[in-house]
C-alpha cells in the first residue's frame, strides 16, 4: 500500500470516473487503474463497483475512502515539519474567496502578499460558501476567506476583520431624509438584494424585519453583483445595503446616499478558513498576517453587531 495508490482512490472516488481521475491526477489511465486494482487485490476487497455508471463506491470502500483522507493527509505533514523546521514559507497554496469579497479585499493584500513572500505560488479561486466547504475537506483548498461563523465540524476559522454594513439610499427612499438608519428602519420588501446562494444575502435577511408592505410588492429583483444593486436603487426601485469595503471606491455622487448605521452597526465577520489538520498552516498565518495589517487601516470600526450568514430556519 502506497500514498500514491490511495491518492488515486480519491481521485476515483471524487469523480467516479478511471479516465476523468486519472487527467485530475496527471497520470495515465492504465497506470491508476493498474495501481488501484493492485491495492484492491493487497487488501482482498473491492473497493469500487465498475459495473455501475457511474462507478459506485461500495460499502467497505467507503470506510476505505474515508480513512485514505486522513492517512494523505497527514503524510502531507511530513513536508510541512520539514518547511516549519526550516523556516521555509513557499510552494503552491491555493486560497479560495467568496464572490462578495474578492473584489475589494484582493486588491488590498495580494501584491504586498507576494512582495512579501516571493516563493509561495499563490492560486486564487472565487468560489460560493457551499463549495469553498466541499473543496476543504476534499484537499483542493488550502484555507479560503469566508464570512464566518459557518459552524462546520471540521473547519478551523481565525477572523480577519469585522465588516460593517452600509445602506444604500436614494433620494426618493423614504430613508433618504435619515442621517442615520438602525435596523428597525428596515424592510426586506424595498430592499434589493444579492441573488440565492451569497452569504451576504442572507446576511442581510436574517438583519431585517417582517415585511412591512408585502401585499403591494409589484416586483422583486435579485442580482449578483454590488454594482447592478446600486445602479437599479439610483432608478427608484429600492434600497439596498453595501458592505462596507464596497463603498470606498463609489464616486461622490453615489457616496452621497451612504447611510450608516447607529451603534452597535451591523456587521459580517470575515474571517480566514482551513481544515483542522492545518496543513501548510505556516502560509496560512502568513496570509492571517498581511491581510490583517491591511485592512485594519481601512476598517476603524469598533463598535458592531455580527450577522451571522447562516439563515434562519
């Protein structure tokens, strides 16, 4: 039995498919398969039921499956004593981002990040909550940036920042004569927001009340974009609320319908994720590092109140 021969059994097991798992490994078809069979025959078992498409992890196999996470990766830990022992901060890490951050945090950090740490190969991916999660406990992240708490077992989370929430109103909003708002003010029904599926969304919903004018809803519009909510408030068609990142790079005439909240603000906390195992954690406090010195200047907020992003059952 061999680290290899149990890297390509998750592989299989994660695309259930020899041919699409051996193109994810870089190895031919004929070798992972040769190899996986190999490890089925060493310990008498099968591991995968081929006669089914697509391929089936049988029951055994599964404790198999589950085990194999565990032994890859704390093999992986072998490397990561060495690096620690020797002060080494490099090689690959990919950091997933959640849509409603990565524009305004990545700029902020990446090229001090890089100047900083020249030998660590940096690969960024935008990815939903929902799937940040997943790509954890598969191994095809190394840590992610997140809105936390997530309350998920296996994940360690070490908060960043605390983002405070802004309103967006314009002139014709029945807020608009209001210099600051509180969260009584609000109404999910005149409220644009973020489409199904961003935290921040239900950030947002789980801050507001009761509808206060459902029965006249004429429309309801959801975007995925900061940008197309500000535009569509700015026709009259609603208010919206803006992280508060979001807001530093709106031009006058639009930073002129900024509504702040009255203390404690309403605020998400972000915070840097990665598996228990904490592989490659000297990166990982690397990166807690840079993005903390940056963005501690551009947010003087101490007064909040956490939104949790996870929705109200």
């Amino acid at each position: 039995m061999t680290i290899t021969q149990l890297q390509y059994v998750l592989a299989v097991a994660e695309y259930q498919n020899f041919t699409l798992a051996a193109e994810k490994s870089f190895v031919t078809q004929p070798t992972l398969s040769m190899q996986v069979q190999k490890l089925e025959d060493e310990l008498d078992v099968l591991i995968f039921d081929r006669s089914k498409k697509p391929i089936a992890i049988t029951e055994v196999g599964k404790k198999i499956v589950a085990q194999a996470k565990n032994i890859v990766a704390e093999a992986g830990r072998i490397k990561d004593i060495v690096d620690q022992d020797k002060g080494f901060i490099g090689g690959d890490f990919t950091l997933g981002i959640i849509p409603t951050i990565m524009p305004t945090l990545l700029p902020m950090f990446l090229s001090s990040f890089i100047k900083k740490y020249p030998k660590v190969n940096l690969i960024i991916k935008e990815q939903a909550t929902n799937t940040l999660i997943k790509n954890i406990q598969d191994g095809h992240l190394d840590a992610a940036i997140a809105a936390t708490p997530l309350e998920v077992e296996f994940i360690k989370e070490r908060p960043l920042y605390y983002e405070p929430f802004v309103g967006y109103v314009p002139d014709n909003h029945r807020l608009a004569t209001l210099k600051k708002i509180s969260t009584s003010d609000l109404d999910i029904s005149d409220i644009l927001l973020l489409q199904d599926g961003h935290c921040f969304r239900d950030g947002v919903i789980n801050l507001c009340k009761s509808p206060k004018n459902s029965d006249n809803e004429q429309f309801k519009i959801e975007s995925g974009s900061f940008e197309t909510l500000v535009n569509l408030s700015n026709e009259g068609l609603g208010m919206t609320l803006l992280p508060y990142l979001n807001t530093l790079e709106l031009d006058d005439s639009k930073k002129k319908n900024l509504r702040y909240f009255s203390k404690p603000s309403p605020a998400r906390e972000i915070s840097l994720i990665y598996h228990k195992s904490e592989l490659k954690i000297q990166i990982t406090e690397a990166l807690k590092e840079v993005i903390s010195s940056v963005v501690r200047g551009a947010i003087a907020f101490q007064d909040v109140q956490i939104i949790s992003p996870i929705a109200k059952n």
